[in-house]
C-alpha cells in the first residue's frame, strides 16, 4: 500500500510547486527531520488538483484497495492566517481548522472511492469527523484505533508504544543512536491488538503494522538490527490467537530456531539480553541475582568492577551474590554470548 503524505510533511512538494503552500513560498527541502508549520494549503483549487493528479498516477502502479493518504503531524497554523484557507472555511460553513483538514481528507476519499479505492491514515484524520469508508491507521498509541472501530471504522493498529522498531531494544549506552526510548522483545510480543475492543467491535480490526522510520538509520544492515528478531514477536500478534501465544515457548523453543537461521544467512540482528538483571542503580549491602540466559545454549558473562565482560570472564552461577561494604558501590555488568558467539547488549546495574 502505497501513503502519499498529506496535508503535511509535503515541504518537498512545495519547494517544486511553492504555489500549493498558502505563503506562496519560496521554500527549502529540509536536510534535517522534523514537522515543518509549512503545508499544502487547504483552501486552493490547485492543491487538489495536484494531489489528484499524484494519486491517479499512483493509482496506475499500485493495484491496492487501500491508498494512504498519511494525515499525521500537520500543523495548521498556516492555514489560520491565509486568506484562501479562511475563505473555503467561510464558504463551508467549517469552524475550526480541524474541519478543514477533514474538508481535505473526504474530499480526497471522495476522489479515491470513485477510482474503486478506500482511503486509508494516520489517526490524525479523525479529528474533525471522519467519512464512514475511511480507514484509520492507530499510531497514537491504541486509543483512536480503539474509538474508530466503535465508530465502526476498519482499523489497523500500530501503536508507537508497542510496534515503532525504531525504537532502540535496550537502555544500554552501546546501542546505536537511535531514538531515546526503548522497546524490548517481550514487551512487543505481550502486544494484543484486540485488546480493549468488544468481540463486536473486534470485526472492524483489519491487522497490525510495525513502523520502522529511517532518520537514523545510515544503512541498511542497520536497518535490519532494528527489524530482527522483532518482526518474528510482529507474526505471532499478528496471526497467533491470543490463547496459543506463549512468551516462554516464543523465546526459549522458537526464537533460538529463527537466530540459528539469521546467523547463517549472516543477517544483523538484537541479541536478547541475559534475564534476571536490568539496567538501573540499587542501593543496599547485600544484592542476590538469579540470572539466566537468554535462552537454551547461551552463556552469560559478568564483572564486578566495571569493565565490559567478554568470553573469558567468569560465567554468572545459578544465584549470584553480591556484597557491597558501607560507603561503596560495585557495577555489575552481564553479556549474554549465544551459540553462534554473538554479543547481547552489556546490562548494567
Ligand atoms: C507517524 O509516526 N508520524 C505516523
Ligand atoms: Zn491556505
């Protein structure tokens, strides 16, 4: 499915074609990321036409019911001060810029359903009301996929704090830059999609989407640490009912299967960390661990004295026990080292 972004994150449309902005311009494609206040204007004729043109010639390459049409993130702070904004506001009775936004969207959807297809965005799009064909992609976290399908919408849920892979998977200090919050592998496979909709409301529920977002990722390699193994956690919400999901199965039976897999096919991928131990300070004199791999067949390492701990350091027993004398501190750091002799993430505590 294709999504060609709209009313916002088009500053590149509008530094080709400065007249579909409701300044006039001139504008610059941005070399950094981030929401730009500039965006099609909502109030000009020649915005549609553009965008109806753009999507008649998308709709010739892609064959799916389903166009993106984006929505998310679209400042309308422009539209407040342009007098062609204002002017289609006045002459469609619309209050708030809220409504002209979901002026653009039916009106695009109404373009879209006369070609046979549906229109599919962001949850953005169903501020100011929302036209009963349209589809509503949850990114907000689960509530306005959650209140779409009340309002008997099709929905697909992908919200930020479960399914965004670009997230980092760790809290260590050694991840690659990526964004500052972290999505661990258990935390995307708990994810129930249904969950919060009646078994009625359950029917509008099309699926999942994991979003994977690029600004900082330099390659692909990269690309593919962020993706593995977590695309696997995506396929069992995806298409696992609930009562058959098992963290414990999914973590120490198959996932070690799929890794063996990855390594030979020479994939990068996120090591699970060693469980039993986080990333976080403890006060106290006397601390007991039970840390454990993994899974089947991978070793755990450990140092006391702050150094990264590699192969040949000692391998954390079955209870470790740490004693920490009045006015010190030890930093206790744990790898875990798979069969294949590939690192975890260093946890800390
Ligand atoms: C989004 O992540 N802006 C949909
Ligand atoms: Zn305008």
């Amino acid at each position: 499915i294709p999504e060609i972004e709209m009313p916002g994150h088009g500053l590149a449309a509008l530094t080709a074609y400065p007249w579909l902005g409701c300044t006039g311009g001139p504008y610059a494609v941005w070399t950094h990321w981030g929401i730009s206040d500039d965006v099609y204007c909502a109030g000009k004729e020649t915005t549609f036409e553009f965008i109806e043109d753009v999507l008649t010639e998308v709709l010739a390459l892609f064959p799916s019911k389903l166009i993106h049409i984006g929505g998310d993130e679209c400042p309308r702070v422009r539209w407040k001060e342009c007098p062609d904004c204002r002017a289609r506001m006045e002459d469609e009775g619309i209050e708030d810029e809220a409504g002209l936004q979901t002026y653009l969207t039916l009106r695009i959807g109404r373009h879209l359903e006369a070609k046979g297809r549906r229109l599919i965005g962001w949850d953005e799009i169903m501020e100011g009301g929302l036209s009963p064909e349209a589809v509503v992609m949850s990114w907000r976290g689960t509530q306005g996929g959650i209140a779409a399908a009340r309002e008997h919408h099709h929905v697909v849920m992908t919200p930020g704090q479960y399914l965004y892979f670009d997230k980092r998977g760790t809290d260590s200090p050694d991840e690659p830059v990526s964004l500052n919050l972290s999505l661990p592998l258990e935390k995307i496979y708990g994810y129930d999609p249904a969950e919060g909709l009646s078994e009625e409301e359950q029917q509008y529920l099309l699926g999942v989407q994991a979003n994977l977002w690029t600004e900082f990722m330099a390659t692909g390699k990269r690309v593919e640490y962020q993706l593995l193994p977590r695309i696997y956690a995506l396929s069992e919400i995806a298409w696992s009912p609930v009562a058959r999901k098992s963290w414990e199965e999914f973590s120490r039976q198959r996932l070690p299967a799929y890794l063996a897999r990855l390594d030979a096919e020479g994939a990068a991928y996120q090591v699970p960390q060693p469980h039993g131990i986080r990333e976080e300070t403890l006060e106290g004199g006397c601390f007991r661990f039970t840390i454990r791999p993994p899974f089947p067949g991978c070793r755990v390492y450990y140092t006391l004295n702050g150094a990264t701990p590699y192969d040949f350091d000692r391998e954390v027993p079955g209870e470790l026990e740490v004693i920490v004398p009045r006015g010190e501190q030890r930093v206790l750091k744990c790898v875990a080292v798979t069969p294949a002799g590939r690192r975890s993430m260093v946890v800390t505590t």
